[in-house]
C-alpha cells in the first residue's frame, strides 16, 4: 500500500467529500471547512476538513465558535497532524477548544488482511439487527471502556432504524453474555470502511475476540466491495492492528469546544 495515496484518498474521500454519518444530520461546506450539523441531541457536532493558512485560521475559528455557539451546540474539531496551518492545535487552544488524547490514524488494504476467524470455545458471533442487539452491544462498551454510552446508544438505535445500509453491528457472544461488541460504518461511493467500538469486558480480553471481530468485519467489507479499512486507533490496540497490517498514517486528535 502506497501510504501517501491512501492518507490522500482519505482525505479527500471522508474529510473534504465528507457524508452525512447518520439520519437528521447535514454536512456543509462553508468557507474554509466542512463541518457536520446533526438535528438531535446525540448527534455528532463537528469540523471534519479544514483548509486554511497562517491569515485565514483565527477567523475561520472564530466563525465556526459563532456558527455552532448561535444553535447552542456543542462542537468538535476533528484534527489531524497534517493539517495546515501547522500550529493550527494552538490556535484552537487559544480559541478555548480543549484536546482530548490524540488517535492513531490507522489504513489497511483489505486485500492484504487475513479472514481467519478464531474464536475462543463456547463464542459465537452475531449480527445486530434489532433493538435488544443494539442495548447489547451499548451495554458491553459501557462496561469495556467505563464510560457513560447513553449518546452512542441513541445514535446506534436510530442509525440502525434509519439507515441499516451505513451500518454493521457485531455481538461477540459467551452463551447468553456478550462479552465484545464492534461496529463498522460503511461509506457507500467510496473505497473506506471505517472500523469502530471494537471494546471487549474485561474478564474476557487476552483471547483473540477483538482479532476475530476484525477479522469478520474485514470479511464483510471484502465482500461489500470496499478497498480499504480505516480506524482511530487507541494506544491500546494499535499494536494490534498493526500486527495485522494496518499501517499509521497520521493521527488525529478531537478539539472539544463548549458553548
């Protein structure tokens, strides 16, 4: 895989021709930047491409402050390391945004990953496609990463009732406990699937779940016909992933902004 082409492709393909990511919400393509504006309250609030220089970043900062400060919401600042101007991270700070910890920007080819699915005895895998799936999958991220999932919750339920051709949900499953969950958004027109959740309970990490949902995920995309897998990842599975063959390409860090 040519890095350089593949972080391009995705930049242009997800960041600057960027799809609304669910149902109620609009991407719009304003100044500078593109930006996502949701209509319910767990939808996603952001800027998903910037292009801007030296002279035109503290204005366009400030604009979007307004933008999105005049509809009381929230927002987010999708950074990536190469984006320009290069000290645009500081002039958000100075703006008030606030980082939260950096990801790894990290790209597979599909035709490079392995599909063998191996899973420990007595695990199973299932697909979501009802709303009792979808209170599963929430439930074992709640307790896989120890955090409140009441707004990926809503999000999941409407993304699943609305638009089903965006989405794959996966429930990895010990009898009748879920014990890992996994997702991946689906971008139809493009080459990019993306790779998301991926949170295994505690008492059950060390045993390949979270390999095996990858590799059923990359499965599903190769036979959707997309070309490559993209995935933020933690510092805790980019080891992971890349033993399997995704490659770093930049990393990305969420600018908080509260209105």
């Amino acid at each position: 895989m040519d890095h350089d082409e593949a972080l391009a492709l995705f930049d242009r393909q997800l960041r600057r021709n960027a799809q609304a990511d669910g149902p109620g919400t609009r991407v719009e393509r304003v100044g500078g930047v593109v930006r996502q504006v949701g209509g319910a309250s767990h939808d996603w609030n952001g800027i998903v491409w910037s292009d801007l220089d030296p002279a035109t970043a503290d204005a366009e900062i400030e604009a979007q402050v307004r933008y999105f400060t005049a509809l009381g919401l929230e927002f987010e600042w999708k950074l990536y390391a190469h984006d320009r101007p290069a000290d645009l991270a500081g002039r958000l700070r100075a703006a008030g945004f606030e980082p939260e910890p950096p990801e790894t920007l990290m790209v597979a080819r599909i035709s490079d990953l392995h599909t063998d699915i191996e899973l420990p005895d007595g695990v199973g895998l299932y697909e979501v496609t009802d709303a009792a799936g979808v209170d599963l999958a929430a439930d074992v991220y709640e307790h896989a990463f120890a955090m409140s999932g009441g707004r990926l919750r809503q999000r999941m339920h409407a993304q699943l009732a609305e638009s089903p051709e965006t989405v794959r949900m996966t429930l990895a499953m010990a009898g009748d406990l879920p014990v890992c969950a996994a997702r991946m958004e689906l971008h139809p027109g493009t080459e990019f699937a993306g790779l998301w959740g991926g949170g295994t309970i505690a008492s059950w990490r060390g045993r390949g779940i979270y390999r095996a949902l990858i590799a059923h995920r990359v499965r599903t995309a190769a036979e959707l016909g997309y070309r490559y897998l993209q995935v933020d990842a933690s510092d805790q599975s980019r080891p992971i992933l890349q033993r399997l063959g995704f490659a770093a390409l930049s990393t990305t860090t969420p600018y908080q902004y509260q209105p």
